[in-house]
C-alpha cells in the first residue's frame, strides 16, 4: 500500500493532523442519515461580508462559542436533526406519555394540575393543606415553582413529608391516584439526588427538575435514576427565556425541546399561547409535536426546519404553563 493510499483510508482515524483541504467548505457535500444538521439565523455585522460570518459556522455547528464572535452581530440556532443513529444512545424520558398514563390508570383526557401559590412565604404545613384542598378537590397533581427549594420558611424535608401527607389523604378520599411535583433542584448532584431518593422512600409518584439550572448532566443523571426507581419526572424550563426569547440569538426552545427529551423528562412545560408567556400558536404546536410525536414532518410553517425520527424513543407530554385559567378553556 502507498503512503498515499494509506492516509487517505486512514483520514480520521489516526491520531494527527488531517491534510488541509479536508477542512474546506465543500458546496457539492450530500447529507446522510447520520449527520447532525442544524439550521442558523445570522445577523452579520455591518462592513463584514456575510461569506465571512458564515463560512465561520462550518466548522463546527454545534459550538456556542460562534455566538460570540466578533464577525456576527448575532447568531440563533433555529433547528437540528437529531438523525436516528445518534439519538438511539440516549435514554430519553425515563416513562413516556403511555406508562405514565398507564401507573396513573388516567386515560382520555388531559391531565388536571396547579402551581401552589402563593410559591414562597407559607409553612411546610399550610402548603401541604393547599396541596390537599387542590387535589381534593378533583386536580390530578399540585405542584412546586422552580423558586421553591429550601428556604427558612419551609424546609425541603419538611415540605416533602406534608405534601406526601396531602397525597395519600386525598388518594384514600378520591380512589384515583395523585400527585405533588416535588422539586429536587438543589447546589449539587449529590443533594439532588438525595431529595430524590427521600421523594422514593416517601412513595410518592412524581419528583419535578429545573433542567436549565440544574444542567444536563445532572438532569440525565436524575433521569436515569427516575427510570431505575419508578418515579415520573417533571420538568420546568426556568431560564429557557434567557436563551431563547431573543429572536436573532441564541437558540429557539425547539433545539432545547430536542435535547431535552435525549436527556430525559417525562414532562416539560411548553407555554400555552394564550397565557402570560411568549410564544406563538404554530411555532409551539409545532415542538409540541417534536416532544410528543414519533415522527414529524418538516413544516416551515411551524418552525419545523427538518423531519425528525425518534425511531420509538418515548415521548415527553407538553405541559400548557403560565398565566392560564379557567376562561382560556373553549366552551
């Protein structure tokens, strides 16, 4: 074999440097099914050519630093195909939409829950007693806001003991089974584990996560061990504005939509359009789909920059979140 022959059967398997023009920007590539593709909105800066501050994206497309360069007024990663082989590494939800409905024997109709207000400022006890009022009262689950931790006022311990207190109380009055989403975010890995195995040991059925606080690795980390100890995992996106509400930087909640259901939530909130967050109808009915669906067609209309096959991964049930109340609902 020649020298020749050999580096090029050799190119990126060998440790080294890869000869130069295998680096080049090459017009006439064709995408295959295991590319990663995404799709960017740029905004160049004024004098640059935008041939520069593109070409700047083809290196790497999946490295935020390019959102800090200089040659860009502003960069918005709007969409990525995850291709199958690449997604059937990860776990995903640690249920899905179906055996969650299948451990909560609810079926038909969409699941009832509320926030406890007000979020800070009330006992251990006098939550509880919210929690039970609600869930007493025919809601499917209550639930802590991302801000609810462990203050001074009210203990993570001491709120998970009278919220499980409020759920066994009102299973035995109702005969259905309910639920608190019992928030585990904390400093460390280490406590967020430790309130999940606390939130196990209590029997509840549901424990909820701030992913974007938190972290993905912490996140896929509870996700693992919800899967591995029967616990349902809900999902608040606190931050998500901070990334995405700019509309030419940054990313659009789609892209964390995606990545999301790779590291695992059963739930995730999504907005709801007509409530107090951001958002608008088809662009969120449109990752709706990419959290709930198998496979969904590519529908600019909608924000759906490329078809998406989760090849049977489990799906993620999109939460209507913010500002919402009874006169939203059609008659």
């Amino acid at each position: 074999m020649s020298p020749q022959t050999e580096t090029k059967a050799s190119v990126g398997f060998k440790a080294g440097v890869k000869d130069y023009k295998l680096t080049y920007y090459t017009p006439e590539y064709e995408t295959k099914d295991t590319d990663i593709l995404a799709a960017f909105r740029v905004t160049p800066q004024p004098g640059v050519p935008p041939e520069e501050a593109e070409l700047q994206l083809l290196r790497n497309l999946l490295l935020v630093m390019y959102l800090g360069f200089k040659a860009l007024r502003a960069l918005r990663l709007e969409d990525l195909r995850i291709p199958p082989a690449y997604s059937k590494t990860f776990q995903g939800p640690p249920h899905g939409i179906q055996s969650e409905r299948d451990k909560l024997n609810k079926y038909g109709r969409p699941l009832l829950g509320c926030t406890i207000k007000p979020k800070l400022g009330l006992s251990a006890k006098n939550y509880g007693r919210a929690c039970y009022e609600c869930l007493r009262g025919g809601l499917d689950f209550t639930k802590d806001d991302e801000n609810v931790n462990s203050q001074p006022f009210m203990r993570w311990r001491d709120r998970f003991l009278f919220c499980a207190e409020a759920i066994y109380k009102s299973q035995a009055e109702t005969g259905e089974i309910k639920g608190h989403y019992l928030n585990a975010t904390a400093a460390t890995s280490e406590e967020m584990i430790k309130r999940a195995v606390f939130a196990r040991e209590l029997g509840v059925p549901i424990i909820m996560h701030d992913y974007l606080t938190g972290g993905f690795t912490a996140n896929t980390s509870l996700a693992f061990y919800c899967r591995d100890n029967g616990l349902l995992l809900h999902i608040h996106r606190a931050m998500h504005a901070v990334i995405d509400r700019q509309k030419n930087h940054g990313m659009h909640f789609r892209v964390l939509a995606k990545a999301l259901r790779m590291s695992g939530g059963d739930h995730v909130h999504a907005g709801t359009v007509v409530g107090k967050l951001e958002g608008e109808r088809e662009l969120t009915l449109g990752f709706v789909d990419l959290l709930r669906d198998d496979y969904i067609e590519k529908d600019r209309s909608r924000g759906i920059f490329f078809t998406q096959d989760w090849v049977s991964m489990p799906g993620v049930i999109p939460v209507a979140s913010g500002g919402i109340h009874v006169w939203h609902m059609p008659a």
